[in-house]
C-alpha cells in the first residue's frame, strides 16, 4: 500500500497547528458592516461562510447510480432468479441488504472504458475485499462529503478546512495562490476560488485508491474533480463535483446533492478512529495462533478460517484504480 503514510503523517503533524490558525483567522476576517446582505446567510469578507457542520441525506456512499435493494454480499436463492445473503452477512438479516436509493448521477451513466467497466463489476462482486472504505482508507473526494457521517468545515477568508468525522480525514481549500502540491493524498490536493456566491474548488493530485461507493465505482491517479458550492440558504449548500479522469472514463460527468447543515444545538463531530477497528479483519490472517475463530448464536453457529493469499498477494493492501499494464 504505497500511499498510506504519506498523507497520515502530514495531517497528524500539522492538525492541531492548522486548526488553531484556522480559528484566528476566522474571527479576524468576519464580514465589515457594509457587507451584501442575505437573509439568514453570514458572511466572511462578502463570501458566503459555510462554516458549521454538515452532512447528506442520500444512498450514493452505497452507490451513486439509482438501485434496488440488494444484499451487501449475496448468492443465488432457493428459486429461479432470487438472490439470499452470502455467508459473510447471512446472520444480519435486514441489516445485511444495501437501501434502495435515487441516483446522483446527471443521466444515470458512468462513461466507463471497457476495461473500467470490466473492473467496476469485479469491485462489486469483491466489495468485502476490496472497498477501501472497510479498511479504513481516507474517503477521497468526492467520496467524503456524501458518507453516512458529518463533517466540519471551518472558514476564513483565506482558507477553508474540512474535518471529517471518518477516520479523522482532512482538507483544507487553499483560497490564496499556492504552489503546485508536490505529492498525492488519498484527499487529493484543493483550491478554491469563488464565482459570485458559489464556491468553486480544483481537486488534484490523487492516489489510485479510493473509490466513489460501496457499489465499486472507482478512478485512477489521473482523477480530477471540480466542485461547486452554492449556498440554498442558510441551513443548505447545493454540491455538484465534476469528474474528469482520461485513464478511466470516455468523457466527464457529473454528480450533484444538497448538504444540509446539523442543527442540533449541540451538532459536533464523535471520534470514529477506525485504523485500530480494522487491525484484525486487515491482519489477523498473519497471526501465528488466529484470534477469531467461532461465533454461536440462536439459529447458526459462524465458524471462521483465515487463509493467507500466495506470493506477493500477501502484500497487497488494495487494488490499484490505474489501468492495468501492457502486454
């Protein structure tokens, strides 16, 4: 897994510090009196302030094109053309199936080359092993701003950051001119300008291992993303995010939702730290004596064998997004 520390040590190291800046910048740049004044909008230097938390209210982390209820993991059902759940999830009954839910997808379509489409369809019949998601890969984007979890965002007039509640992902929109990035991150690299009311952000400089959803839509290196945040108000923001990637798709396309501001009094961000969640279902099948061996409940007894993958599968921790080599 080439890229899972690069990224981790630079926000470790400088999230505290860039928080604090953030913070003082954001009280030193509030909006002058003779500011444009909307309705229930504040303003930070005339610009909408998104600042708060939010969060959408949709099924595209399960899949970004329209679809029926399925099982997370199924296999053929007693009569013709019905589907059950697979072993792996047989034992949570409703819980195991995906909710059926409306597309994001300007036109429904995906423009997938055919290898993509090839490998898209072999992401979902893997999900369980290959969505990065489970093993508690930094979201990506547009992946994180559409996740079953809220996020933060925090702005000046000069920057905007995004702290997201899974695995304590981050990002900050560079509003200033800055110099090219000089590495790639699972977040990718983003700045931002505005257009009117709307702010328009350049996302760049991404790892090949991330994914869209859980139904193994997927990009490569070369992914870029425009995004766009037009404000609905004060409780609601319009998202869209374009995606270009040459190495995957035949043309770009468009996704598009509303965040919505949480309005509870005490709205915050919880903990969900999951490197340490995943440590046994990424690595226990390298235990010399295997930690989860047996489950027994009312109805089904779950035993378990962890086997290790030959060769340099061992090593592999994700399947690349890029094209595969040339013969």
């Amino acid at each position: 897994m080439r890229y899972w520390g690069k990224g981790c040590a630079i926000a470790l190291s400088m999230a505290a510090v860039t928080a604090v800046l953030f913070l003082a910048d954001h009280h030193a740049s509030a909006a002058p009196a003779t500011a444009p004044v909307q309705t229930g909008l504040s303003r930070i230097a005339g610009k909408p302030d998104f600042s708060g938390i939010w969060e959408a209210n949709n099924a595209a982390n399960w899949d970004l094109q329209t679809h029926e209820a399925r099982p997370m993991v199924g296999q053929p059902g007693f009569t013709p053309n019905s589907v059950v759940l697979a072993a792996p999830v047989v034992g949570l009954g409703a819980v195991g199936w995906v909710p059926g839910g409306l597309g994001v997808v300007e036109g429904e379509e995906i423009p997938y080359q055919p290898w993509a489409a090839a490998r898209k369809k072999e992401n979902l019949e893997h999900w369980m092993d290959r969505d990065p998601e489970i093993k508690c890969f930094q979201p990506g984007v547009p992946r994180a701003m559409y996740m079953p979890h809220p996020f933060q965002m925090i702005q000046s007039a000069n920057n905007l950051m995004m702290v997201f509640e899974f695995a304590n992902a981050q990002r900050t929109v560079h509003l200033a001119k800055m110099d090219p990035y000089p590495n790639v991150a699972y977040m990718g690299y983003s700045t931002g300008r505005w257009d009117g009311d709307t702010l328009v952000v350049d996302v760049t400089d991404f790892t090949d291992a991330t994914w869209f959803d859980r139904a193994g839509n997927f990009h490569s290196d070369a992914l870029h993303v425009t995004e766009r945040y037009t404000p609905m108000g004060r409780d609601a923001i319009q998202y869209e995010a374009t995606i270009e990637d040459p190495q995957v798709f035949t043309r770009s396309w468009k996704v598009s939702m509303p965040l919505y501001r949480r309005l509870e009094k005490n709205a915050q961000l919880a903990d969900f730290r999951c490197v340490e969640m995943v440590e046994e279902t990424m690595y226990g099948h390298l235990r010399k004596e295997q930690l989860v061996k047996h489950w027994s409940g009312n109805t089904m007894d779950v035993d378990v064998t962890r086997k290790i993958p030959p060769g340099e599968a061992v090593f592999e921790r994700y399947v690349s997004g890029n094209p595969p080599p040339a013969k």
